[in-house]
C-alpha cells in the first residue's frame, strides 16, 4: 500500500459514533488520550489496563471490555486502532476493519493503516497537524514542540474572540469578496501582538473598528451589505 499523498482531514463529533482501541498498554493509552481530547466515544478491548486507563474506565470515561480481542467486535464502529504487541492480533485487527469499510490505525504499521494519527498543536479552536506519512514520528513529535513554542495562548483568545463576532461579521457583510477581505484585513493586524502582550482591551477594540468599517466593494460595485442598516 502507498503511504503517499494522503488527504489531511480533521475529523469531527467523535463522541457521536463508536471507536475503538485492540490493547491496554502504554501505546494505547497515549493513543486513548488523544481521542478523549477530541470528546471521542472510545470503547477499549483488552484483558489488562495501565493504570491511567484503569481509572478512565472506572470513571466512566472509556468502556472496556475485559478480554482479548474477537472477530465481531468491531460491528458498528466508525475508527478503530490496533495497538497491542501481537503481530498476529494487529493483522486481525486490520482485515476486520478493511472488510466492515473501517478506518483503521495499527500503530507502527504503515501499511495495515488507511489513516495516520497526526501529531497535534491546539491552542482554543486553532489545530495544527504534523505527519510524517508513518515515516519518522519523532520528527513530527520535535516539529510539534517547534510549534508550541511558536503559537501560544493569544492564538486561542483571538479566535474565541472572532468566534463571538462571527455572527456580526456575516450579518454586516453579506458580500463575499468583502467579508473575505475583512479576515484578511483583520489577522494582518497586530492584534495577536496585543493579544501577547497582554493589551485585550487594545485587541478587541482595534477588531470592532475594523468589522464596523463598511465594504469598499459595496460602495463601488453595489455589492449587498447590511452595514448601513
């Protein structure tokens, strides 16, 4: 199978379908935590827990079924994630995902996988993904240290603020060309140079000016806008 020119996707409203993890050890621990960050439903199949996903099922945040894997235990499952030592089990983890049209992750094994799991940066509702194809997951996992330092919290605050005004900003320029101009205009600014330096105030107001400024293109061309309503 090539492994080349995947199509990078962020999927979403995890906790609305059935996933699931084959192991309870270390790998799949980490790999569990990264589905909860994403509200995932995951169920866990495996005979033993570490620790961490021990107390997860105890607290109802994951489902575990206590025994080793079986053929049919994927029925009705969206994802599914191979991470146990077993080669043997991994293979078998594949071919039931691959027949039931499964997307499927067995981890360290390019080729028994139709998705990769990406290394993350968050900050609020900016996600960035870094993958290597399943080549060298240490190099993304050092390019996401890179961006960590690179995009911090102002990053979040900015887009939970434009969040709020997302509504303001479609109702005011209906027009396209504008609006698109409009983002533009706005992430151009130094807001996120306030935003890091702790001048909220400065950033919020710099960003109402410019969302209140009517469009250009209306003006000239008689594009629709609701800003002199």
């Amino acid at each position: 199978m090539s492994v080349s020119g995947g199509l990078p996707i962020l999927l979403a409203n995890l906790g609305d379908v059935r996933t699931v993890v084959v192991g309870g050890g270390t790998v799949a621990e980490g790999k569990v935590l990264q589905m909860l960050e994403s509200n995932a439903n995951v169920t866990i199949i495996s005979p033993e827990l570490t620790p961490k996903l021990r107390e997860l099922a105890a607290l109802g945040e994951i489902t575990h079924i206590q025994r080793e894997y079986q053929p049919g235990d994927f029925a009705g499952a969206f994802l599914v994630i191979g991470a146990t030592d077993d080669r043997a089990v991994n293979a078998a983890v594949w071919e039931e995902a691959k027949g039931r049209n499964i997307l499927c992750n067995v981890v360290d094994d390019p080729p028994h996988c139709n998705f990769y799991a990406v290394s993350v940066v968050r900050q609020g509702d900016l996600t960035i993904g870094i993958s290597t194809n399943g080549v060298a997951p240490a190099l993304a996992n050092r390019i996401r240290r890179r961006f960590e330092r690179e995009f911090g919290p102002e990053y979040a605050d900015f887009l939970a603020i434009m969040r709020e005004r997302r509504p303001q900003i479609a109702h005011d320029l209906p027009c396209f060309n504008c609006r698109r101009d409009r983002w533009y205009q706005v992430v151009d600014t130094d807001v996120l140079d306030l935003l890091r330096a702790g001048r909220r105030a400065d950033a919020i107001a710099l960003i109402d000016q410019m969302i209140a400024a009517p469009c250009p293109v209306a003006e000239v061309s008689g594009c629709p806008s609701r800003s002199s309503d």
